[in-house]
C-alpha cells in the first residue's frame, strides 16, 4: 500500500494512491493571468513540465485560471475522467472533455477505489471545494485557499495539503489563510504528514498588482508550530514523496 504525492507549483500535484494516479489543480506550461488581462497579474513558471502519463483522474477544486489552466488542460488525453467544482467543470467541458461528473460540497463520489468528498472550499466569488479523499492506500484532505469546512468531522488522516502562509491584499484582507488554518487542520485530522502548497514553486509574478501583495508567516515558521506528531514539508517541484507504503 503507497501513497505518495508530486508537486508541481502552485497548486499543481500528482497523488498516488498506490497504481491509482490523480492529476490535481495542474498548471504545468505556458503563462496564467487573470481578468482583465496580464498587464494586471501575470504568473511565469521557472520550468516547463510535459503532462504526467498513466492518469487515471483530474480533480479540479476550482474554474479560476490557476487551478484550471486552459493551456495545461489542453495537455490532457480528453477521455480522462474529471471530477470538479461545479465552475470548474464548465471549463473542461467546453474543452471536449467526454466524461465530466461535478460535485458541489457535501457530496460524494467514487473513482476506482477511491472515495472523493467535496467539501466547502474558498469563495472566490462562488464557494469553491476542497477534498476528502479516502482509498485504502490511504487518505489525504486537500484545499487550496485555506478554508476549512466546519462541517468536516474530526478524523485521523495520513496527510494534509495545505497553504502555509497567508496571501492578500490591502483592500480584501487575506484571500489565502495559512498560518491560521494549519492548527486548524492538525487539530481536526491529526495528520502524519502536512504539505505546503499553493505559494510554492518559484513563480514570478509581474502586473500592476503585485506591487500590493501581502504575504505573512513563513512554511518554516507555521511548520513549527506543529506537534511532533505531524511532520511538515516544503515540497520540491518535480520530486516524488512517498509518504506512505
């Protein structure tokens, strides 16, 4: 029994739940930017990354541009099956994508095994998911804003991927809570492992709002405030972790 995890940047993971391969959030080539255009935010990955082979799924927690990336999407065979946010499933459909299944929060799923649980994820404007997904590899809860369900029952999990510092800016406060959500989580889950995702992998941002970005806390300094139950890591883009088998 394996389960291991992959990490691309930004909110871009591969999950292994044993022979059971999840593509998640990818954004694995080309620029991202948002409305109204690139002169406003425009992100620049350090590496270019061909699309994982032998996938077995796309999960989706969002329809915004960082999360469901056009140009990386495009990189998918459209036979793969996607489960997503209800937003995010509009945009991989239109993409030609055959077998799509959407999931609002409180509802479930299973794929091959695997249960996937929508749960209640950031409002960016619409309330977004998050996941809670159980195989018998092992179980993992992802979210990639820092928003925890409060309808989430306590459970002992394997991991937690997680955002570890808080991002915002002036006007709307934090739109990214890390360093409050983590005790949070580790509290609910009593996870063995917690990953730090979402500021990570080196992007370069440019655009007439990241003059206003605001960051606090540090991966190092909300990892330290961690039980020594719950080891904590800043994972490298590109590099395998086997946390499980």
């Amino acid at each position: 029994m394996t389960l291991a995890t992959t990490y691309f940047g930004a909110n871009g993971w591969l999950l292994e739940f044993d022979d059971l391969r999840v593509l998640v959030d990818p954004w694995l080539q080309g620029s991202l930017s948002f409305p109204p255009g690139g002169w406003m935010l425009k992100g620049e990955l350090p590496e270019q990354r061909p699309a994982p082979d032998h996938l077995d799924l796309l999960l989706l927690t969002q329809g915004l541009a960082d999360h469901a990336h056009p140009e990386s999407l495009d990189l998918l065979p459209r036979t793969l099956p996607v489960i997503g946010s209800v937003a995010a499933t509009q945009v991989v459909k239109k993409m030609g994508f055959e077998s799509v299944q959407a999931l609002k929060p409180g509802e479930c799923t299973t794929h091959k095994g695997l249960s996937v649980r929508a749960t209640s994820g950031a409002p960016v404007p619409t309330v977004e998911n998050g996941y809670l997904l159980e195989h018998a590899s092992g179980s993992l809860y992802l979210e990639p804003h820092g928003f925890l369900d409060p309808a989430l029952p306590p459970q002992p999990l394997d991991a937690v991927i997680t955002p570890m510092v808080d991002l915002g800016l002036p006007a709307l406060g934090a739109f990214v809570k890390g360093c409050s959500v983590v005790p949070q989580l580790v509290e609910r889950f009593q996870p063995s492992t917690v990953l730090a995702s979402t500021s990570g992998g080196d992007v370069r941002f440019s655009g007439a709002l990241t003059g206003l970005l605001q960051m606090q806390g540090s991966v190092a300094g909300t990892g330290a405030t961690l039980p020594d139950s719950s080891q904590w890591i800043d994972p490298t883009p590109g590099e395998r972790l086997v946390l499980k088998g």
